[in-house]
C-alpha cells in the first residue's frame, strides 16, 4: 500500500510572517506547529495512520524550506 504524499504547498495559507527582533521571519501558525507536534509525538509512540505520514513529510518539507530561507534571510541581513 503506498502513501499519498500531501503537497507542501497545500499548506501555505498556515505560513506567517512574524517580527523577530529587527527581522521578519516565516514562521508555523500555532495550529500548525501544534499539529506538526502531535504527528511527531505519534510518531515516536509508533502510532501513525498511514494518512498522517503523508501529512507529517508536507509539514517536514515546509519546515525545512522555511528554515533555509529564514537562514539565508538571517545570513544576508547579518552581512549588510
């Protein structure tokens, strides 16, 4: 049985822009970083529905570009 792998971009409307110091920053909703939270959790307690791993890798993808591009951001405002 194979995993629909939900698209990442299906959850941008939960991607805001928050001021952190003099920066602005991509930042989870709260309703998406508590989400990505119980996924993780059910995760380690090894009780994922198969639907959630799709759900659980769409956040993880999401977390991993903004991360980067709040690093390059973060780089470049360092630099200047």
């Amino acid at each position: 049985m194979s995993v629909v792998l939900n698209k990442p971009s299906s959850l941008l409307h939960e991607i805001q822009i928050e001021k952190v110091g003099e920066w602005n920053l991509f930042k989870f909703s709260e309703s998406l970083q508590l989400r990505m939270e119980e996924l993780l959790e059910k995760k380690k307690a090894d009780q994922l529905a198969l639907e959630e791993i799709g759900e659980l890798e769409a956040i993880g993808e999401l977390d991993r570009i903004f991360t980067h591009v709040n690093a390059m951001m973060a780089a470049q405002n360092v630099n200047q």
